[in-house]
C-alpha cells in the first residue's frame, strides 16, 4: 500500500546569519544531512531564501493514490 504522497528532492540556498542558528542533522546515515526548521520559523526561512530554487528529484503519488485522484 502506498501513502500518496508526493514527494521533491529540491536544492536552494538560504542566507547565512539565517541557517547558522541551527545544527545539522544527519538522518539514517552520514550521508543524508539535513536542517531541520521549526514550524514557527517557516516565514522568516522563506524570507531567507537567496535565488532560485531547483528541483532534483521528485517522487510522484502512485495512480489511484488521494493525491491523484
């Protein structure tokens, strides 16, 4: 069974006084890093934002899915 969901890989760069506030955290293995922002941030995040913002890999909801229908 599947969930649905779609999902992006995406790449963008975000200002550095900004993203110096939290640590990296690194998911199932040293190889998958990621940030992770608190919620109540996301406006000032996306105010920090530099340039453009690219997509690198998408995973889209199987057919039938509730994302599909």
């Amino acid at each position: 069974m599947t969930s649905g969901f779609v999902g992006y890989v995406t790449r963008f760069e975000v200002e550095k006084a900004f993203i110096d506030r939290y640590e990296v955290q690194t998911v199932g293995s040293r190889s998958r890093q990621e940030y992770w922002i608190p919620a109540e941030d996301l406006p000032e995040f996306n105010a920090s934002i530099v340039g453009l913002i690219s997509v690198l890999e998408s995973y889209p909801a199987e057919p039938g899915s509730p994302a599909t229908s």
